[in-house]
C-alpha cells in the first residue's frame, strides 16, 4: 500500500485525482488511454474500490443505454452509460 494525498475531489460526480510521491507506486504501470464513448451492444469492464473492500473490483457488461441523466449522489445533469451487469455498491465511479 502507498501513501496518496488528496489533489482534487469532484463530489458532483463521485471522483478524486490523487497523488502519490513514492515512485515505486508508478513502476511497471502504464498510463490510462481514454477513448471514445462506447456505443450500444459494446462490451466493456467496470473498474473500482466498491464499499466495505479494501481490492479492486472488475465487473464486465454490455452497454444497453448512454444518456445524460440526473446523477443520484449530487443532482448533477451527467452523462450515464447503463449495462446488463450488476456494479457493486460504491463503485460507480470507475473508468468504463
């Protein structure tokens, strides 16, 4: 485990940056690409620390809507993408 300070904490869409100095977090690690949105029937893996874990936690499904919606933890007009797989609690805020 490293030791991370927080950068910046986005609450209206349940996001944080953070930063580690240890540079031994960063060995052996590639950067994130982030493409384009995924489209209709598109397979795709959901990414995060859901509540009451302390791992990673990889869910895969298949895209059935992508709209802007009222996001549940803030109100905020945001974009949505839903699949046809459960995402564990505390989770939604992973890359798609």
């Amino acid at each position: 485990k490293y030791v991370a300070t927080v950068e910046h904490v986005a609450h209206e869409c349940d996001l944080a940056i953070l930063k580690v100095e240890d540079s031994q977090f960063w060995s052996g690690l590639e950067p994130l690409s982030l493409g384009i949105l995924p489209e209709l029937q598109d397979k795709i893996m959901v990414v995060g620390y859901p509540q009451g874990g302390d791992r990673i936690s990889i869910t895969q499904g298949i895209v059935s809507r992508v709209e802007m919606g009222s996001y549940s933890h803030s109100g905020e007009y945001l974009l949505m993408i839903q699949i046809d797989a459960a995402i564990n609690s505390g989770n939604s805020g992973g890359p798609a």
